[in-house]
C-alpha cells in the first residue's frame, strides 16, 4: 500500500511531522508513507484556477488519486484547521473530478497543550464529508503535550503514543482493504 | 431490508415524522421502514443504568441492533440537536455491547426555516462518530420551508423535495450494502 | 450577585455537580450559587407547550430571568451536550420571552478523560448563541481525569483545578458587571 | 465610526465583496467601512514568523488593532472557512499583542446555493472565541442564492437582502457602542 501523508504544519521540526513519520514507520509490512511537500501551493484563488489548475496544484491532485489512503497529522491553530492545510484541501476540492472522494483517510493531531487538537479534528471531518472522502472513524489519536513524547530528533518517547499511533495505522490498513470491498467507486456512480 | 426510522420531533403532526415517512415511502422494493414511537424512553441517568438498563431502553437498542440501517429525520432545536433525540442516544450508547457501532445511518433534517437543519446534522454526525455508526456521507438532505412541501396530512407536494428524499433512500440502500461488503464487525474486532 | 449553577449530569455524585459547587465557593465575596434541582422537567414536546408551559418549567424560566448569571458545568456524553440537559435548554428558549437573551453564562465541563469535555462547549456556546446569551468567552475551564482531582466527597485535591475554577469565576464577577454596562436589553430592542 | 472589511474570497467580482460592500453603503451616517486587499499576505510559516511579522502583516494587525469593528464576509469553501481567510486570522492571531482581542465582529456569508453559508459561520466564531473578539450575537446573515440577489456590478436587487444588511450593520453599531461601555480592555487585565 502506498499511503500519502500530509503534514499540517509548515515549520521545520513540527510536531506533526514528527508524528506523522512515527505513523510511517508503524505501517505494517509492505506499507508506506510518503510524505508530500505542500510548501509551493499558490493561495486557492478562483481567478487562477480559471486558467486551470497550477502545475504544482495537478501534480498534488494526482498524487492524492493515486494514493491508497490518506494520513494527515495536524496542529490546530486557533481552535480550528491551519489556513494552508484548508487552502491545500480547496485545491484538491475543486474541478470536475474529485480526487479525495471514496479516499481512505486517517487523522491525527498533536498539539502542546493538553487537548492535542481535539477541535481541529472534527472540522477537519466535516471538510473531508463535503469532498465525499472515507474518512475512519476510530481510533482516534490526540497526542497532547506532545513536546514530552518526541525528542528534537523526532524520536518516539513516549511508549503510549507509539502504541496509540502504531493502533491506528493498523486500522488504517483494515479500514483501506474494508474500503477496497465497498467498491466505492460504484456508490459515486449513484 | 428492514430499516428502523428515527424521528426527532415528538409532536403530532411533526414536518419531520412526514419526511420519514415520505423515506420510507422512497425505498426500492423489498425494503420497509418501521418508525419507532420512543416517547416512553426515560431521561438518561447513571444512576438509573446502574440498575440495568430500563425495559424500553432494553428493547429499543435490540431493535436498533436487528435493524439492516436507521434512517434519522430531525428538527434543529436551537441550532443543535433536540434534547430527547439526544437522549435516546445517550441511551443507546451505553452497556458493553453498541448497537450503533457498524450500523448503516442515513440523516435528513427539515425545518420551516430557509436552512432546513443546516447545523444540527454536523452534530449529529459527531456523535454518531462517537458511538462508531457507518454515516452515509451524500447525498445530505436539508428540506427547508417544510411547511410548503408537505400537507398537514403528510402529502409531499414538492417534486424536487420528493426526488431528493428518493435519491437519498436508493443511496442509502447502495450504502448499506457496500457496508456489508466491508464486514465491519471484522473492522470492530481490530 | 444571585447566580444559577446548572448541572449537565443526573447522577448522584456527579463530577460536575462537585465542579459546580466548586465554581460556587470560588466566587468573590457577596455572590452566591444556587444550584438548579431540574429532575423534574418533562420531555419538551411542542404537543405539551401548546397548552402553556407546564409548571416546573415556568418556575424555572422564572429563575433564569432573575438570576445574575448561570454558570454551567456538564459532562460530555457521546462528544456532544447530554440530552437532558438540551431538553432543559430547549424548554427555557421557547415561548414569546426569552429568559437567556442578553443573561452572563459561563461554561466549565468535566470528564474522567484527558480531553475534559473539549467538544461539548463548542455545541453548547453554539445553543447559547441562538437564544442570545452573554457566554463570556474565557477563561474556558476544561477539567480532565476528574476523578483524580476531587475526592468522592466533593472536595478538589488539585491546586490547579481550584485556581483555573476561580480565576474563571473571577473573571465572570467582572464579565457580569461589563454586561450590565452594556445594557443589554437596549441592544436586544434595536 | 471607522470599520474595516474583510472578504473572505480573493476571487474578481466575488459575491461577498459585494455583500461587504453592501454592508459599507448600509451603516449610519458617520460610520464608514474600509476594505482590506490582503492579496498579499504569505502563508502563515512559524519558522518566517521566527524572524518578526513581514511588512504587510505587521501592517495589517495594525489597521485590525485602530479599527473600530471588524465585518467580515465569507464564502463557505468545503463547509468550512476558505483557507486563505483562516490564513489571514492565524497570522493576526499571534505575537505577544491580540489585535483582535476585545474587538467587535460582525460575519455575514453569501453562497450560490441555498444555505448560504450556514456551516462556515460557526467554525469562524469559534477561530473568533480563540482571539477573545466580540463577535456579536444577532442578527445572523446568510445571503442563499446569492447570484440572483446582486448584478454583476454589485447592485443589490433584493430588497430582503438589503434590509437584513442593513439591519445587521445598525445592530452592529449599536453593539460597538455596547462593547465600548464594557471596557474590554479592563476585563482583558483580569
């Protein structure tokens, strides 16, 4: 299976890079997580896409259709999506096609504070929803204080995290093959 | 298939019991819907559970448990869900076992208003996230101005009401057996 | 200042109710929580209201209208408000009046889990807005693993809850009195 | 009175420009709305912010913070806030000030489709709840069907619209007023 992991967070040495190569390195054999570099995504902006997509904006969009799943880790900024995640999933959105619909998706969430994120997830969700994506129900994976269970380096430290994430990429991998047997794509010709 | 109807409302002549019926009305031959009259469910208390659960709560989450899917018509009551709608969920969800996780569940809201529920199906979803339900994504129905779409008898005279009450029950009936083919009580034992 | 704690919870020894005291022993010197007993209110039912409110939920709206301010604490059941307590919302918005128009609310929550209610207030901050109340922004109170943090006979063993409690009761001394200086009911008559 | 405008969409002859506009040409005498070109604005990046807020966002906090309100006027992207709008907030929102703490808001949304923007409004009072704005209550705006409500030189043809701006944008002077006699700034000490 390959997965394309998207990172919601621009920063070097983001936590959420962090957590999302420790859900990479916790697929199961065969597996594989290849994380997109999103930096170079214009600002969506509908007098541009009348043009048609932006070269970086179709290359992204083919690689979201070929992927056999989706993982997402993100902060929350605000008390919601970071702006440029949102502005990368308005990109995808749009057009003719729609390459995350039927999509397996996962998220996670880290955040420094207590709660790990625990609106963004839900508002990232409902985005998912509205572009038709299989997005997983549960696990669901809140890393929290996520400063205390990852070293600079990006090494997992913490033994309930690691096994937190490593959980749902597992089923992650169920959720992609019980998706495969939907045949969604016969449920979109309805 | 046999699907059992939700209605959020609990007067007499609701908009909503109107659009379930007019669900069930919708469904392809071979499948009923069966509305279910839960008024004598009890307000949830722990303390109550604590002796078991009440023997309308019993039998009210074996029939949600036997049901192929539900079918949820719901009013918005102050831009969320109505309270006792939310209690009898409350009710469902408790115990060992969950009659919900897995279970196939279509949504329609109506509304006098021009939004036609626009808010209080997104909470809805969340906490049937929660209990781990299969919620078919699209497509949403949102009937809003119910009161010029259907008779005080339950006729609906609005064609396009009527044509999109039907899309979403064939959708829904694709939906429950691509859920099928998923085998999601092998995704649960994960 | 008369202030009405309300409890999102039934339950004998809930971890609310003890959070709700708390709130109350925090407030300055000259106010006072009452706490709401609402046991008693009947599933809202618009068949019911048609023959006026029934009268536990009269006197109940009567003592919002009077009160200073409420302050809630509520567990979160299934990632939203418990049911009861939307059905005691949904009787006070109804009816020509509406006794939490323009009323000071604070919002805590707490759960035995790490996120301490992070989703409920959301939903209820969305409810409150419909009826058109004064919810004071922050400091929000969440109090995770609760059950940590008071003892079964009330008392709160953790220096940290009892601060952010009253620095949140603090502030909703201040947030009433800023209220009051808004004048509120001229706002609500333009 | 002086207000400034922000539009949600970067698109030429977007309906919620003209909506804002609309907005401008419906407050008092004396008040005045200015609208805000953020074409500009970089992708939020912590590790670009590590070096200070660039020229046009250290810019624009500034006209946020001398504002008198702030009326924002959104499309509904995905059923949440258009990424780059979100984008905009994230940078406002940080540093050691909040320009937009205490600061009244006022949101109205147009769509093309019916709802008009019921989703988006609520993901942005909750981004608005994070930086402490006062983000008025009522009345609420939802322009549906937006397109057979302007022309394409932003002449608002319906006169529903024009009387719901309208009545919005006294509210909101009104609740400026109101937010200026709580002192905000004393209740932010707290």
């Amino acid at each position: 299976m390959r997965l394309l992991g998207i990172c919601g967070s621009l920063r070097t040495g983001s936590f959420n890079a962090m957590a999302l190569a420790q859900a990479g390195r916790s697929l199961p054999v065969g597996s594989e997580l290849e994380v997109l570099d999103w930096r170079t995504i214009p600002p969506f902006d509908a007098d541009l896409l009348a043009a048609g997509f932006p070269g970086e904006v179709a290359t992204l969009r083919d690689r979201v259709r070929r992927a056999d799943g989706i993982v997402i880790a993100t902060p929350e900024y605000n008390f919601s999506i970071p702006g440029m995640l949102k502005n990368l999933l308005d990109w995808i959105s749009r057009g003719e096609d729609q390459p995350l619909a039927g999509k397996p998706v996962a998220i996670l969430s880290a955040a420094t504070g207590p709660l790990g994120g625990a609106r963004v997830q839900y508002d990232l969700r409902r985005v998912l929803l509205f572009v038709d994506a299989m997005v997983m129900n549960k696990p669901e994976v809140f890393i929290g204080q996520v400063q205390t269970k990852f070293t600079t380096d990006g090494t997992c430290v913490d033994e309930t995290t690691a096994r937190f994430v490593q959980s749902q990429m597992l089923a992650f991998s169920s959720w992609i093959d019980a998706v495969k047997r939907m045949r969604p794509q016969e449920l979109l010709q309805n």
